[in-house]
C-alpha cells in the first residue's frame, strides 16, 4: 500500500506516548466504587453465570455475548473488583488509539493520526462510556478496526485484509446490535467500491458470506429478541424533537455550544475532503466513514417509527472511532497556524470530557459515604432491608446476598441483629405498627444512597 505520507520514528514514539496519557486519563476514574444500572446487570450476569450461562441470559436480553464473555475472562484471571470491570473497558480504548500508530498513521500521515486520537477522546459521549462496565468501547474497537480493515482491503486487495475484516465484522456483530448493524453498511459500501472498480469482487462475497455465515445462529436469537420487544420496550417513541436532540446527546458538553461546533467541524472536513489534494480512495474513503453512523442512524430511526422504538442516540457509539477518522482526515493537512489551533479546542473538550467524568465517577452520588458507614457498622448477624424492588440486584454488587432482604420478604420476627433499612420512600412502604409488634425501633441515620437512587438509611433495633 502507498503511505501516504510516511511517518517519522519520532513521530511514533509521540503517538506512542499520546495514547498512553490518553489511557492513563481512562484509569484514573476507575478507583471508586460508583457503578449504574447498566454496569450493576452486566457483574451480575458475568459474576453469577458461566459461559453457558452468560450465552443463555444475553439470549434473553437484548445484546449480544461476546462482549460478556471477554468480561467473564478478564474476572477469572484477575478478579471481580470493579477496577477489574473497569479495565477490561478501557482496554479497547487503548487498542483503538493504537491504530493511529499501526495503520493511520503509515497511511495517511502521523498528523492525521494524532487528530484521529484527539477527536476520539474529545467527543463528549466516548470518554463515558470509555471507563463503564459496559460493551460500547469494544464495539467502537471492533467497528473502528473493520472500517481501516475495509480500506486495506480495496486499496492493496491482499487476502490478510479481507481475513481480518471478516474478523472485525463477526466480532463488532457478536458485541452490539447497531455494531452489527454498522458492519453491514461497512461490507455495503465496500461492495459498492469493488463494484465500481471490477476488483476484488469475489474476495468481498467470500469475505461477507463468511461474516453472515458465523452471524447466522444468532442472527435468530436476535430475530426471537426483536419480535418479543415490539411494542414492549423501555425506549420513548421516536419523534421529530427525540432525531432533533440526538446530536446534542453526542456532542454536548459542559461548554457552550459544544455541539453546534463539532457541527461546524464535521460541515469543514466534509468541504475539505473535495477541496484538498487527496487521492480518489482517500476522499472516498473518508466520506464512507461518514455515512456509516448517518446510514446506521437512519436505519435505527427507520425502525423505530415505522415498527417499534428501538433506537437511541448512544447507540451510535460504536462508530464514534469512525467519525473521529473521517474528521482527522479532513482536517489531517492543515498548516502550521490553524493545525495547532485545533489540537488546542480538541485538548480542552477532552480536559471538559474528563472532567465531567470525574465528577460523576467520584462526586455525583453518596455511594461512597455509605459503604464506608456500613463496613464501619454493619456486624455479622445484621440485615440490610430494602424496599425498592427494582435496585435488588445492584444491592447485591455490594453486599452479601445472604444479608439482603426485599421488604415483602422480611421475617421481623426471626430477626437477631440490626436491621439496617434502605428506605427509598415507594412502596411497600413499612408501618410503625409493624415495628412496634416486633419490639423495633426506627432511628433516622442519613440521606445516603447507591447510584443515582437516593434514600433514607434507618437503623432498625429492639
């Protein structure tokens, strides 16, 4: 393959260096022990189920196992801490900043590169879901890889290429839906270049047939899935506002404005692609990049208001490593003034990123004043009483289930210890007189919580 242009040893080495200050940012929101709903399923998924077991509960839910099954690995060797959990997330962003330096970079220059790591961290929404305990970094990986595997293949038309993006594109439809989505449009718009170009053709089929092929077994689950949630799904109707503020779920920050100027920006790169000197694939390829997330969201949308809601804006997290490169590469030549610049406002939206993140990693919750109030009190013949039924299973990620009890199935009377009562203020409520028949006494300790789902702590005793 031509590089376009080649890249320095020493430039190398600063991407190098970028990507590992870029993780290490990741790495730092990882020491708490604040986890969300999401993160609560995926540890009890993994923590209480083996790999058959994970395969049947995923089969059950809405996504797909691979991503589960590399978390289940992770666990095995190295522990079920969430810093663990956390890590197996930020691993993938590390990998996707390493394209830059093994395939970004030789082939469309180091500058390019370097922008590609910077819009990656700099879009609002990849930072956050970078460190949770979820499948969104893997799929950007995945997706990411299969979009530069995608170029490789059309531009050198070498076996290893379509190998491995047969291998991205089953490992991107195992991780997420709209990932497996995202891989169609990738195999479509390659088809449509080796069309064009009469080369290469049969290497496609084979290479999609493949995909299909090992996609196949659970292309029926997800048949099953999708027909059992029609009309019986969290997700709100699609309107004309819901499209409207998909963007801004994006591309919104804590600064101002941040979304109408990725607007602008991605308006610039697409000027720039025709109007710069790049060679025909480059341009092409660059403006493919951009219609994966378009057409992958207008599918999404599609979908939803014409059979049932389905679609949400995170759910093109997966091709954020795909925007990220088409905007480096639209922006990959700028001169000496207006290059800085931008590496400028890019540094300061990840510096705003993280500091969103920091906030609500460490600051955004009183998870952290409850556990260490309850390993300072809680004894070994307590209880801890509960009376929001749906937080169960989040409760139990971090405390022994044997300790837990749902307020319906609360037997006061065979109670020895203290009883310590997270009362989220819903019913079931719990009546004095229960209280009282028992010998109990309620005591009021503090507003605490887990998660975003705040409640008053009593200590319940005789």
């Amino acid at each position: 393959m031509k590089r376009f242009p080649n890249s320095s040893k020493n430039a190398i080495i600063w991407l190098l260096l970028s990507a590992v200050l870029m993780t290490a940012l990741y790495v730092s929101l990882i020491f708490n022990r604040n986890i969300w709903t999401d993160e609560a399923f995926t540890i009890e998924l993994v923590g209480s189920n083996s790999v058959l077991g994970i395969i049947r509960g995923t089969a059950n839910d809405v996504h797909p196992p691979l991503y589960y099954l590399i978390v289940k690995l992770f666990i095995t060797l190295f522990g079920t801490s969430f810093q663990v959990y956390k890590l197996v997330s930020i691993l993938p962003m590390f990998f996707t900043m390493l394209l830059g330096i093994f395939y970004i970079a030789p082939w469309f220059g180091a500058k390019t590169a370097f922008l590609f790591m910077l819009f990656l961290n700099a879009i609002p929404c990849v930072m956050e879901y970078g460190v949770q305990i979820r499948m969104y970094s893997w799929a950007i990986f995945f997706i990411t890889i299969a979009g530069l595997f995608a170029y490789g293949a059309y531009v050198t038309h070498q076996t290893k290429y379509w190998i491995l993006l047969s291998i991205a594109a089953v490992s991107a439809c195992y991780t997420h839906n709209f990932a497996m989505i995202s891989a169609v449009w990738i195999y479509l718009l390659l088809g449509a270049a080796v069309l064009f170009s009469r080369t290469g053709i049969v290497k496609w089929f084979l290479s999609g047939a493949f995909t299909a092929l090992c996609f196949i077994p659970w292309l029926l689950v997800l048949l099953k899935q999708t027909g059992s949630r029609i009309n019986n799904y969290w997700i709100e109707p699609v309107t004309k506002e819901t499209i409207l503020e998909y963007f801004g779920d994006l591309f919104d920050s804590r600064l101002p404005f941040t979304a109408i100027l990725f607007a602008l920006l991605l308006l610039a790169a697409f000027i720039m692609v025709f109007v710069k000197p790049y060679p025909a694939t480059t341009r092409c390829f660059a403006l493919a990049l951009l219609l994966v997330p378009l057409l992958t969201a207008l599918l999404g949308i599609a979908v939803s208001v014409l059979i049932t809601p389905f679609f949400i804006a995170r759910y093109l997290i997966p091709c954020m490593g795909l925007t990220a490169l088409f905007l480096a590469i639209g922006f990959g030549t700028q001169k000496v003034l207006s290059y800085p610049l931008l590496c400028a406002f890019l540094l300061s939206m990840t510096a705003s990123s993280y500091k969103t993140n920091f906030l609500d990693e460490y600051r955004s919750t009183h998870t952290e004043e409850l556990l260490t109030y309850m390993e300072e009190n809680l004894s070994e013949n307590d209880i801890i009483l509960y009376n929001n039924k749906l937080y169960g299973f989040i409760y139990a990620c971090y405390f022994d289930t044997d300790k837990l009890r749902f307020l319906e199935d609360m037997d006061f009377g065979a109670a020895s210890g203290t009883i310590w009562y997270f009362d989220s203020c819903i019913s079931p409520w719990l009546p004095d007189a229960v209280l009282q028949e028992h010998g109990l006494t309620k005591e009021y300790i503090a507003t605490l919580g887990i998660e975003q789902n705040d409640f008053i702590l009593y200590k319940i005793s005789r």
